[in-house]
C-alpha cells in the first residue's frame, strides 16, 4: 500500500515498494473518488471496508476518529490518558500503513465512557468539535461519508454523536456561512452522499438485509497475494493496547450500508458516481497518459515506466491550482517515479536528539537502484542552505553528504503538537502557531530535508525528515524522528504527591541531560508555608542522556487541607527552565516523548490505614500498587507464576489488578489458595474484570456464585448512596463523608457485578441520571474467618489522580 497516499508517520523506516504495489499505485492514478469514513475512538473503523476501498477500487479513503482514545483502558502497559492517547494515535497510524487509507481526528478528548451524545457534546462543545469535523471534509475532499454508527441509543454517547456529527457536517461543510474563518486554508465541499455502515454485530445469522446495499469486501488481488481480509485483519491487530488482535479472513465479506442524506444509491454505494477522470473537464491527457503508463508497465523493469509517468506528471501539472485532485495525484506519480526507479533517499542525523542552539551533524544519501537516467540536482538543509550537486546518480552509485547545521536558539522543543498546552476541559487546547495542524495525527518533523532531482528534463522534490536510526541486537536496524529536547529536564516521579496527616513526604526528582555537560541548580517552588529540605540540589550530568535522581523532603504546613501546586525549576547557564519528560517504549512503536512543563499537585489529607502489608497480584496497566506504596503501605507484587510459593498468610490483605482473570486466566489455578487466605482470616479484594461476548470471563477467585456484567456509573458525581444506614465500611478506620466522594474523575466505577449470591452485602447503590440505581459496584462477603471484596469502583483512575476519598475508601475496605 506504500505508494498510495494513506498517512505516513515521521519515524516510518522506509520500505521500497514491490512490482505488485507499484502496479497498483498505477491503476489508481485513474481513480478520483474518495470516502470518508468516521467514528470516534481508535478501533472503531472498519478495516475490512477501508482496504477494500484503497486496493480494490484504487479509492483514496481516510478515517476520521473524533478522539484519540485517551480515556480508555491499557492491556499493554500502564499508560493512561494523553498518554494513551498517544499509543493509540500511533496504533492507528501503524494501521493506515497497512490497509492504504489517511488518517485524521478532531480535537475532542475522550473522556470516557458515556451514556448519552448529549453530554459528549456538551463536555466537547458542540460547535467547537463540529467545526473540526467540517475542517476534515472540507480538507479531505469525500465523494461519500459513511458513519461507523447510528444515532440510536443505547449505545457510547461518544458514538451516537459521532453520527450526529457526521450528519450535520454534511450540510455544513458546504455552506460557506458555516466557519467562515476555515475559508482561508480550504473551500466549501458538497460530499454527494451520506451513508451508514449497517452494524452487523448484534444481528443473528438468518437477519433479513434485503434491504440494505450490498458489498463483497473480500476479494483477493494477486499483484498483492493477499485477499483484503487479509489486509484488515493485520491493519485491525495494530490495536495493541486494546488486545484487538483477530485473525484472518478469507472468502466472501460482506457489509451493509444504508442512505442517510444526499443522492440515494438504490443497488450499489457508488452507483450514478463517475470516480475516473472523465468526470472532470479538461483531463482527457491526464486520462491518456495514465492508461498508457498503466498498459505499459513492465513488472521484471519498473525503470521502463518512468517516462510514461513523466508524461501523466507534465499533463497533471497542466491542470488549475485549484483542481481537486491535482496536488494529490501529482504526490502519487512522484511517489510511483521513485518507486519504479528504486529511488532511496535519506537524511540521518548523527543523534537522536539535540538542544536548541546545538550543532547536529547530518548524512544525507541518495540511491538510484535502476537503470533510470537520474540527476540529484540539489539538497536543501534544514535552516534554508541550498547545496548545488548537479551530478547524475548512476546505477548503484551512492550519493554521500555530510554537513553540520545549527539550530536556531529559539527552536521548538519537540512535543506532540496537541498536548504542547495543558490539557484540561473537552477539547485539546492548540497553540496559534499550531492551529493549522488541527485534526492531523501528528506535526511536522523537527528537522526536514529536500532533494531537488531531475529526470528526462523535469525537477521533481522530495521532502523527507531527518531520522536517527540505530541497530538493536534483537530487532535490528530502528528509526526513529529526530527531536530538539531542553538542556535539562527535571521529571516528577508523581506529579500527584499524597500527604496523608501531615507527614514528610520524600519528592523524587529525576534529572536528565540534553546535552553534555549540563550543570546547573533545582529547586521545588511551592505556596507559602510548605518547606523543601534540601532548598535545592546542584547537579553536573557529564554525558547527553545521563539521568540522575534528586529527593527532597517535603512538609505541608501544619494543618494544611488545600490542594498546593509544585512547580520543578532547573537553573542553569544564567537561563530558569521547568520541563519534564514522559517517555512511551513498546516495541510496536517508535520511541515517543510528551515534554511539558515540570509540574506537579500537593495534595495532604487525612489517612488512617489499619492494615500495612499488601500483596497485590497486578493486571495489565494500572498504578495501584505503586500509589499505595507512596502513602506507606508495604506493598509486595505477586506475579501469577509467584501465588504456587508465596506464603500468603503474612500480609495482612491481598489486592487483585484490574482485569486480572481476564489477562491471566492461570490465576484461579490458585482459586483454593486464595480462598483459604481468606478462611482463615484474610482480606481478599478484587477489582473489576469484564465479561462479555468478546472475551467472556471463564474463570473467577469468589467463595460465592458471583455474575459480573456490562453495567457501569459514568457520572463521576453520582450520589454515593449506602444501602445500609450503619454501613460499617463508611465508618472505620477513616469516617467517610460526601466529601470523600468529591473530585473523582472520569467515572465512579465499570463492569459491576449484575448477579450474587445472598452471600453478597452490596455497599453501595448509583445511577446515571434517568436509569435505576444499580447495587454491583461494591460488594462484601464474609468467609470463614475472613473476607471477599469485589469492587468495580474505579480505583486504578481516582488513586493516580489523587483523589483523597479514594484512597481513604480503599483502606477501609482492605481493613475490613
């Protein structure tokens, strides 16, 4: 798919097309037809359709998620919100590699699960996320719109109003009254028709579709050797962190479509659409020269094709400015020169990273691997120098410079463009000078090079970033984006610190070098009254990437129950600098780094904690362990292969991960260990698990019969209502109040059991507004002389986010 325009990624090592790619990439240069698809989270798309858009119709095809799926759960790794969010922005750019299509979203932040399309649009901001979506249409150009989703409940709020969206943009994108202030970068855009993608999921095997329009998406192209199930499913299984690896699917594939809006195709999607050239006036040479490239193609000696294309690229570069697809099939036929010529270029930097101001050293490379007659005419540095080459690049002879640039004092540290601001509210919060990257899946590279080369009398320029690229033992040659990073960075090890009653509490700073020789002072800047010992650390870092960590001890003033902010301040060669650096590494992904200001919460309450030794038998991704241990639990990690010895009468209680059973299934080979601990006096508590047609739950530690369901409280302020008056959970050893249950975030619990044995004492019963109050989200059992806990309160987000009243909740239910 390498030689379409589906969405590259800046650290994308460079793969060179096949004869079968190159083919295809020829038999496209004849279609002008385009659909958007749009959903709202990262895996929402559908990948069996948008492969067979781009490789059997040759379709130019983009997804437009509304989120990026911050608010969702990690099955790899610990990661949480724009962090997340991060992940699954690069998960689906490593998709649209695979099945060929472009990648786009809006602004809004997924705050997670919600009910209703209503409060989606009132947390986004209606206008200001509509705005975005018509900004994707009017840029990308669609002849069709198709909605993933319906606008019927119940579904994910954030669903139904992606639909809701999709439906009014459609009208909008065409009004030029409709943000105006968008007419400066793109013009108004009339998609001919708005579709529905019929969800076929819930439906039994024998459901009439009759009527409903019809496509076979499972066809098979030989160029390729792969049938476009096939392509989906290695596009679909990119979702990682979801654990949304599926297998492959071969034969007839069907999916439904529905007319929502537009011209209503009555037995085919794009039927009454011409998508060839010859829906344009004026293309007929542009028509001509692309036919005979395509019949003339010879896969043994792709160089052979390079002058028919010179000739589709001189009848494209005829056509007006303003054609609609002229910048865009003038990108593929340059593409398919340098494909057919086996044409490699490349700049690398000598170093990752470099600090503003820096000297980097580059190499840059250029390859003709065919017989082609190439001439590399110039190389453009990053910073504006022009070097004049004028010599042909012969078969097999490497074109090799190296030159050193400098970057400018003022260069921008290297961040993803979206969270460069603080993140708070609905919508992602841009920088001016990044407002026209809006809806992009990431920026443009910190450094960039051009190469100007000529072939048969036409110049044609190449752009490409300047990479780093290493070799590692195992996995070998690796790129990544070369980045411009502060001299010093001066990272929180939790930029939430918990100070339960009052104590001293150990802040951990951890310093890294940009550069070498990096010197200087930190210090913690904090309201009045708090107190730092030391006042401040110097510091020498010797080498570029040396870390060093730095504690102070910190006291709140006597009393203190307001919520304080820290800020980390790095002094050094006369200039005060607070950034921090957040680092994501899986091997699916390039290395990624969110930079941001050193900044973090101070947040004292009171805490009494009757228990102190805690085994924790850890899921996949979540903190719990770790923020327990930060408010003076002893806290051992309990890996599964670790229950069969482990001596579990020596901790005082046992905490069990999020989705444990689901990820480690093994676990209740443990099952009569476990409940023993708790006969014989231990406290056994177990976070929620999820059960559904997809990954049915097939295994449960419980002493009693125990259901866990879909049922969830997305409202983080839902009244905390206790079913018993004298719940005795609620009055040691920390007597709760309402309060406790202020400042939760995202939602008050998930997965919540549906059905329990008499056994069961439920805690507490919530609602969302509208629905009846549900009884699953906390529930106790005496056993023997112990105790079982199964809670879907949301603990693995309220405890890094530091809300108090989690954490308070917490002990009393580990010390009951």
């Amino acid at each position: 798919m390498s030689v379409g325009i589906g969405t590259p990624a800046l650290a994308q090592a460079p793969r060179q097309p096949h004869a079968g790619e190159i083919a295809a990439g020829l038999r496209r240069l004849g279609v002008t037809g385009s659909v958007l698809y749009v959903a709202a989270h990262p895996d929402d798309e559908n990948t069996r359709f948008l492969a067979w858009l781009v490789g059997e119709r040759g379709l130019r095809a983009g997804y437009l998620s509304l989120t990026r799926g911050d608010g969702g759960q990690n099955l790899i790794g610990t990661e949480q919100d724009e962090m997340l969010g991060l992940i699954r922005t690069y998960e689906l750019l490593a998709a649209r590699r695979v099945d060929g299509a472009e990648q786009f979203f809006t602004r809004a932040r997924d705050f997670g699960y919600t009910k209703s399309a209503e409060e989606a649009l009132r947390i986004w901001g209606h206008d200001a996320v509509l705005a975005d979506v018509v900004l994707a249409i009017r840029r990308f150009q669609p002849d069709l719109i198709v909605t993933r989703f319906d606008t019927k409940p119940p579904n994910h709020g954030h669903h139904t109003a992606s639909a809701l969206l999709a439906a009014e943009a459609f009208t909008a994108a065409a009004d030029p009254k409709r943000f105006p202030e968008q007419l400066d970068l793109v013009k108004p855009w009339k998609a001919d028709r708005l579709l529905n993608n019929v969800p076929i999921w819930n439906r039994k095997p024998d459901a009439d579709m009759s009527a409903y329009l019809k496509v076979d998406v499972g066809g098979y192209d030989a160029l390729l050797g792969r049938s476009w199930g096939e392509v989906s499913a290695e596009s679909r299984s990119q979702h990682k962190s979801q654990g949304f690896g599926v297998p492959a699917e071969r034969g007839p594939l069907f999916e439904y479509f529905t007319p929502l809006d537009g011209t209503r195709p009555k037995a085919d999607v794009f039927e009454g659409l011409d998508l060839s050239w010859s829906r344009w006036k004026g293309t007929e040479a542009v028509a001509r020269a692309v036919d005979e490239a395509a019949k003339g193609f010879d896969a043994r000696a792709p160089h052979r094709t390079v002058p028919a294309l010179l000739r589709v690229h001189e009848a494209l570069s005829a056509l007006p400015d303003d054609h609609p697809w002229k910048a865009i099939k003038l990108r593929e036929t340059e593409a398919l020169v340098a494909a057919c010529s086996g044409l490699f270029l490349e700049a690398r930097a000598a170093e990752a990273v470099g600090v503003p101001g820096a000297t980097v050293k580059l190499n840059l490379f250029a390859l003709n691997r065919s017989p082609a007659a190439l001439k590399l005419v110039s190389v453009s540095l990053p910073g504006g120098e022009l070097v004049k080459v004028d010599a042909a690049l012969a078969e097999h002879a490497p074109f090799k410079l190296d030159k050193e640039v400098r970057l400018p004092e003022n260069a921008a540290i290297t961040t993803p463009y979206w969270l460069r601001k603080p993140v708070s509210g609905g919508m992602f919060a841009l920088d001016d000078a990044d407002r026209a990257l809006t809806g992009l899946p990431e920026g443009p590279s910190a450094l960039m090079a051009s190469f100007v080369y000529e072939v048969s009398g036409r110049r044609i320029t190449v752009t490409r970033p300047v990479v780093f690229v290493w070799t590692d033992p195992v996995r070998g040659e690796l790129y990544r984006a070369f980045e411009v990073v502060p001299a010093v960075t001066a990272t929180l090890e939790r930029d939430r610190v918990m100070f339960p009653n009052g104590a001293t509490q150990v802040v951990s700073v951890v310093l890294g070098a940009g550069r070498a020789e990096a010197t200087g002072k930190v210090r913690l800047e904090m309201p009045p009254g708090w107190k730092s010992e030391p006042v401040e650390h110097a510091f020498q870092l010797a080498a570029r990437g040396d870390e060093r960590t730095v504690q102070f001890k910190v006291t709140p003033p006597k009393g203190a129950t307001e919520k304080g902010r820290l800020r980390v301040v790095v002094d050094h060669g006369n200039r005060l600098d607070s950034w921090r650096v957040r680092s994501v590494g899986h091997e699916h992904l390039p290395p990624l780094a969110v930079r941001q200001a050193s900044e973090g919460t101070l947040i004292p309450f009171a805490l009494t904690t009757k228990v102190k030794r805690l085994g924790y038998i850890p899921g996949p991704g979540d903190k719990v362990a770790e923020s327990l241990a930060a408010v003076g639990y002893e806290v051992t990690v309990l890996p599964e292969e670790r229950l069969a010895s482990e001596k579990l009468e020596r901790f005082d209680a046992i905490l069990v991960g999020v989705r444990a059973f689901n990820a480690y299934p093994h676990i209740a080979v443990h099952r009569e260990k476990l409940l023993n601990y708790v006969k014989g006096g231990g406290r056994l508590v177990v976070q929620y698990n999820t059960n559904n047609r997809v990954g049915p739950l097939e295994s449960f530690v419980g002493p009693y019969p125990l259901e866990i369901g879909r049922d969830r409280v997305t409202d983080e302020t839902a009244a905390m209502v206790t079913v018993s008056a004298n719940e005795p959970l609620l009055l040691g050893p920390n007597r709760l109040t309402a309060a406790d249950f202020e400042g939760w975030v995202q939602e008050r619990g998930l997965y919540f059991a549906s059905k329990w044995d008499a056994q069961y004492r439920p805690v507490f019963a919530l609602k969302d507004a509208g629905e009846e109050p549900q009884r699953g989200s906390l529930l106790v059992a005496r056993h023997g002389k112990g105790v079982f806990v199964y809670t879907g309160l949301a603990f693995f987000r309220q405890l890094p986010a530091g809300v108090p009243g989690a954490y308070r909740l917490l002990a009393n239910i580990l010390a009951q």
